[in-house]
C-alpha cells in the first residue's frame, strides 16, 4: 500500500507541475485565433523541436513500440529511428516549409482552410477536416488506452483500467480548455526533455541491475537469438518500408504537427528543426526499444493485455522510480492528446463549424465559436474514451490504422502545394479515392491488406491517391475562382 502511495503521489506532483505551466502561459495568450491555436506564429527553434517531438512521443513509442521489439526484436529501431527520423525531417521540409510560407502570407491556421481557400471549396475544407478528425479518434483514444494500462501496469492492478484512463482524459480536457497553443508548447518542451532524462535513465537502472550493457545484450542473444538477425519474421523488407512510409507520411498530415508547420518563427526556425530532429528521435527511440528486447531475453513475463515497460522496470527499480518513468510515459501521451484536442478544436471551429453556419447566413461571434471548440474537446475526449474501453485491437494495431490514414492525406496535398495545374476536381478524386480505398482495406475482408509481397494497403492507397489527383486534374478545368497562383512565388524574408 506504502508503494501506491509513493507511486500516486508521484504522477500526482507531476500533473500539478503540468497545469501550473498551462496556467501560467494561459495568462499570455489572447483569444485571437492566431495566437490560441498558433501561439501567435512566435515559436522559436528549441520550442518547435520539442513540441513536435513531445507531441509525436505518444503511447505507442512508451508501450506499442517496446511491446513489439518484446515480442519480435529490436529492428523495429530501423522503422521508427532511422527510416521515420530522416523520412520525417525531408517531409518536414518539403511540405512544412511550403506551409510555412503560404500561412505566412495568407494567414491560414489549418491545413483544411488552406486548400478550401486555394480551390475556392466548402466542401474540399470540410471534407479534410472530416477525414482529419475521423482518423484522429483512434489516435486519441490510443493514448487513453496506453494511458489506462500505464497505471493498471504500475499498481499492479490497484487502479483499474477505466479510473486511470477516465481520469487522464478528464485532467486533458480541463487543460485544453484553459490553455492554447503556448501553454501545450511550453508544457512539450519541459516533458520532451523529462522523458529524455528518464528513458536513459531506465536504460542505466535496468543495465546496471543485471551487469552491464554486455550482459543483457548476451541474455537477449542467448535467449532469442532471432533478435540478434536483421530481418526475418515480422520484419521483412517490404513490411518495414511499407510501415516507414505510411508513418512518415501519416505523420505530416497529423493535425497537431501540420500545424506546427503554421507555427514557426522564421524560416531559420524550421531548418534547424528538421535538422536536428533524426538526432532526438534516435536518442529517444533506441533505448525505450531496447529496454523491450532486453526484456525478453531477461525473461521478464508480461501480464496479458499489459506492457512490457511497467513490468521490466518494476522488477528492477524501486517504486519511486518505476512510477516517474511511468509519469514521463503519462506525459508523451499527454502531450499528444492535449495538441490532438486542441487541433482537432481548431479544425471543428474554422472548417466545419464555420462554414456550416455561413452556409445558414448565422455566421457568430468568436466568442459562440470558442464555446463550440471548447465543447466539441470535450465530447471528442469523452467519446474516444469511451471506446477505449471497449477497444480491442493492440496500441501498435490502433496506432497503425490512424497513421495509414492520415497518410493518404498527403500525396494530394504536397501536389496541391508544388503544382499549379492542380484543379479542385483532382483534389476531391484524389482524396475521396484513396480514403475509399484505405477504409474498405481496414473494415471489408474482401479487400486485401497488402499488395506485391507485402506492400500495405496503405503505401498502395497512397499511390492510387497520387494517380487519381495528377489525372483527374490533367483531364479537368480549373473553375474561374480557383486560385491557381496563390501558392507560387513565395518567398520568405
């Protein structure tokens, strides 16, 4: 009982010191959309690096990701550090600071608004954010499932599933509500570092209970050999590009790191981040992987439906420390699910809801449209953990689905930003299709999950998205309102 305490208390101290930097950046935003959502286009290199980073660091790289390297070896670092840490920071560069320059100069706060006002289209608006919104549901609700098994994990069963996942959810939304973009910004920045420092120091603890780096690498060798082997299994080539891809990809149209895109100060900002980003991916991702290998081959039994993290480091470090890893696991779903709400708010206010109610010629105040996102948080939390406790696939199967969703998003869109010819009815066959497409992969059985060997309905959705979006537009007149010029010759100061 003495454990639980230490181990509430210390998640506990953690969420307070969460809400009093919420709090105190709240007293620094102004309600202005720009600065709410945005944090007024003012975040600078170090503040944008582990925004994204925290943002990105969900329960799938704390649970999902060493659940897999558990279970099927470590070459699950070659995915998520090194294919995705320079995939990513190509694609952030090649799509982001595209956006960059474009919101710069128009003024656009989401990724819906910005194609609705270059393709002159309520519909093309609403329907990205529908889609946005559609595959941002299961994200979120992994994280409230990775945040429930955390706790169930670390109290051994003490606090059930639904108090632990229920009262991360509740905490979230209270924060949101009172905290824009700069308070979320303010609050990644501190966990990207607090989760840094604790993963290694996991990695230290664990190493130095069983020997050293050499014994636990020979314990994982002897007792499964197949993890020393590069590929094989679960890891074949085509599997683990295809996977690449689709996250890389998936990742860019997330709502919370496009955003980020809007977000930055300058363009010096951006080039520094995407430079440094493959070097913080990798010190996060290989050591939380490897403590999963490692796991496996100390022999460390998982319970069933649990994570292999909470089990590994309650059998080699104190309580005190197991329940602040855990803390720092709390936190990169936190700071996911806290920019998911807030950019979801955004894309439910400005792309859905306001053009709806213009459509009516009810266009309200922005004070009726704060109340709405505000609202809509809350139900979008409240629903997704709902279905968390109902949920029955892994956090790396949940996780999965939403990334290759959120993939087929991008292709259409980086040829809207680069192509002038690009017409509104291409945009709509590319993303109608391949969203068609990827769902029947998802929930119909007659419809293959992959392709040629292995490819992923995902990777192949993507190129049908490309080829639909490229042909249609060849084939089609731009409409006279369409702006075909308003993404050319940008330039940043």
């Amino acid at each position: 009982m003495n454990e639980l305490y230490v181990q509430v208390g210390v998640i506990g101290a953690y969420l307070l010191v969460a809400v009093a930097v919420g709090l105190v950046a709240y007293r620094r935003t102004d309600r202005s959309a720009e600065d709410f959502y945005l944090a007024g286009r003012t975040l600078g290199t170090v503040v944008l690096l582990f925004t994204t980073f925290a943002t990105l660091l969900s329960a799938f790289t704390f649970f999902g990701g060493p659940n897999l390297a558990y279970g099927a070896g470590p070459e699950w670092i070659l995915v998520m550090g090194l294919m995705d840490g320079v995939l990513f920071a190509v694609l952030w560069y090649v799509v982001g600071y595209r956006q960059w320059l474009v919101g710069k100069e128009h003024g656009y706060v989401t990724l819906g608004e910005m194609l609705g006002d270059r393709f002159d289209s309520t519909g093309l608006r609403v329907l990205v954010a529908g889609f946005s919104l559609f595959w941002l549901f299961p994200y979120v609700m992994l994280q409230q499932k990775g945040a429930g098994q955390a706790i169930v994990g670390l109290t051994d069963g003490a606090i059930p599933f639904w108090v632990g996942a229920g009262g991360i959810t509740l905490f979230m939304v209270l924060y949101v509500v009172v905290s824009g973009m700069r308070g979320v910004a303010w609050t990644d920045t501190i966990q990207g570092a607090f989760m840094l420092v604790l993963v290694w120091g996991a990695v230290a603890w664990v190493l130095a209970a069983v020997g050293g780096l050499g014994e636990a690498t020979a314990a994982m060798a002897t007792n499964q050999p197949e993890f020393a082997a590069l590929g094989g299994g679960l890891y074949t080539p085509e599997w683990m590009l295809s996977t690449a891809i689709s996250i890389a990809f998936g990742v860019t149209m997330f709502p919370q790191i496009n955003q980020r895109f809007f977000a930055a100060r300058s363009k010096q900002v951006l080039q520094r981040t995407f430079a440094l980003w493959p070097v913080l991916v990798l010190l996060l991702f290989v050591p939380a992987f490897m403590l999963g290998a490692w796991a496996a081959g100390l022999g460390v039994t998982v319970p069933e439906g649990g994570n292999v993290v909470p089990a590994l480091l309650n059998e080699y470090t104190p309580a005190w420390f197991a329940a602040l890893v855990i803390a720092g696991a709390l936190a990169a779903m936190m700071s996911s699910s806290d920019s998911m709400l807030l950019s979801g708010a955004s894309y439910l206010t400005r792309d859905v809801y306001r053009p709806v109610q213009r459509l009516r010629g009810a266009l309200g105040s922005g004070d009726r449209e704060a109340l709405v996102g505000r609202i809509g948080v809350a139900v979008f939390a409240l629903g997704s953990f709902v279905a968390s406790l109902f949920a029955e696939g892994t956090i790396v199967q949940i996780g999965d689905t939403a990334f290759g969703g959120f993939a087929q998003l991008a292709l259409p869109v980086i040829v809207a930003l680069y192509w002038t010819r690009t017409t509104r009815a291409g945009m709509l066959a590319g993303i109608v299709g391949t969203q068609a497409f990827y769902l029947a992969s998802v929930f119909l059985v007659q419809i293959p999950s992959t392709y040629l060997g292995g490819w992923s309905a995902s990777v192949v959705g993507m190129l049908l998205g490309l080829v639909l979006t490229v042909g249609v537009s060849l084939v089609t007149t731009p409409v006279p309102a369409e702006r075909a010029t308003s993404f050319d010759g940008l330039r940043a100061d």
